[in-house]
C-alpha cells in the first residue's frame, strides 16, 4: 500500500491493514520463539501468583509489575482452585507480556524495523517511544472474546497519540477471532480510563467512566492473512469475538507512543521503570 494511501485510510477509519509487513519465515520465527518461552516456563511461578492468599490484590501487583518482564497471563479455566493447571500447558496461556519488544530478540527486531519507525513517522510520530508489547494466543475452542475497547483508555497520553501495530502470525478469520473495528469512532476521544488506584493494601487498577455506547451493526470485520499487520489508532473502537473454531490465532503486538510535547498519565497501570525506560522506537 501507498504511503499516503495508508495515511488516508488511517486517518479517515481509525486503522488500515498492511499486507505482507513480514513473511511467512519471520512469523514462524516469532512463534518458534514463543514457543520456547513456554517450554522454558514453570506454571507454578506464575500461575501460582493469582492463587495466594490475598488473591485480590495478587494478580494485580503480578500484572502492573510486568511491564519491565516477561509475564504470562492465562486462560480463564485454565487452572483449578489450587491453581494447577487442568489442560496441557501450551493451551492454557491467553497472553504473555509485557516487554517482549525489549527482552526476546526476534520480538525487539520486528518491533524496531525501519518499516514501522517509516509508518510512525509518516503517521506524524517525532520522538515515538514503545510502552509494551504482548503475545496473544487466542487458544482454540476456547480464546475469549475481547469487549469493543479503545488502547487509549489504557496508555492515556494528552494529547493522546497511541498507535498499536498487530500482527499475525497465522490467518485471523471469522472463525478464530479477527478482530472487527467501528470505523471512524476515533474522532470523539475516550470515555474510559484505566487507572491506578490506592487501597489498604496497595494500589489496584479501576475502570473510570462508562463504554463507548457502539451499536453492533457498525462494526465491520478485518480478517487478515498471516503476515499481515493492522495499524490501529488509539482511540478508535474495536473488539474480537470468541475463537470457535479448532485452530488458534497467534499474534504479536505492540503500541507506541509520542515522546515529544506529550506526557505520558501517571494514573497509566503500566509506567516506565528505572530498569527498563520505555525505549525509543
């Protein structure tokens, strides 16, 4: 697609889909990577932390410290009441994040290509710096759906510039859970907020404000072919329906944000650390 071509549909719709942005062998890498993080990988290190006495605040600090770590984050009914896992490991893992982009070699190369500095650039980024990445699984049978949502509400900056880059490492279809946007929803801000918020023992995350009221008719369905990569803005409305089918879809993404003339809300779950600064892109 044309540079501008691409600027035009991103700007107009909220998204716009790059075919080919890596090949077959680039994407069978990034899942061979994946793959040995899992094999590599104790459950009882990681499932165990949402399972511990204080189970309220636990998953929170497991999930707002992963910023600078790899992490893994798995499926609802994956794991028993004790926390062991009750289906075979490589199927019980909805996401890994959150900083793949800095920690797993193929993952930062992909993230740091001169394809995607090219597009942020043109997409009017100056000083582009990336906040996190994740490993989406969405298992067959049982990948959940993700409720119509916008990235912002989630990396808030003012003004508010968030891109997130989405790729596929197999084909994402009807069936197995692409995603679907409402297009144009960019243009009328957030209504939400993902915040960090005190309590007596420690700081969770809330939900300020109310959904963007979508009406399902509106959105439209982008499935793409693996390889091919979705440029989506920050604010625009988009969501997935469960995976029904018995074939997984794997993908990789991450966002990015501007650095220059923009701060970064501190009220974000996911903040810069001293021992990972977010990097620039």
């Amino acid at each position: 697609m044309a540079t501008e071509e691409l600027c035009e549909q991103f700007k107009k719709n909220g998204y716009t889909v790059l075919e080919n942005f890596i090949t077959a062998e680039e994407a069978d890498s990034l899942r061979a990577e994946c793959a040995a993080l899992i094999d590599d990988m104790d459950p009882k290190d990681h499932v165990a932390n949402a399972f511990e006495t204080g189970k309220e605040q636990k998953p929170d600090d497991y999930f707002m410290t992963s910023g600078d770590k790899i992490r893994f984050f798995f499926e609802k009914g994956a794991t028993n009441d004790k926390g062991e896992l009750v289906v075979p490991k490589h199927l019980s893992i909805n996401k890994i994040g959150h900083a793949l982009h800095e920690l797993c070699p193929g993952f930062k190369k992909v993230t740091h290509k001169k394809e995607v500095q090219d597009i942020a650039n043109k997409l009017g980024m100056k000083e582009p710096l990336v906040p996190q990445s994740m490993y989406i699984f969405k298992q067959p049978g049982i990948g959940g759906e993700v409720v119509p949502h916008q990235d912002s509400t989630f990396l808030k900056t003012d003004p508010m510039n968030v891109i997130g880059f989405w790729i596929a490492l197999e084909d994402a279809t009807l069936e197995n859970g692409c995603l679907w946007f409402v297009p144009g929803s960019h243009s009328v801000g957030i209504t939400q907020q993902f915040v960090r918020t005190p309590t007596d023992t420690g700081v969770t995350m809330t939900m300020k404000g109310d959904p963007m009221d979508c009406d399902d008719s509106k959105f439209v369905a982008v499935p793409i072919k693996k390889g091919d990569m979705i440029v989506i803005h920050g604010e625009v409305v988009h969501k997935s329906l469960p995976n029904t089918s018995d074939k997984s879809r794997h993908i990789y993404t991450f966002h990015v944000c501007e650095s220059k003339d923009t701060h970064y809300d501190e009220l974000n779950w996911l903040q810069p650390t001293e021992n990972m600064p977010f990097p620039k892109l």
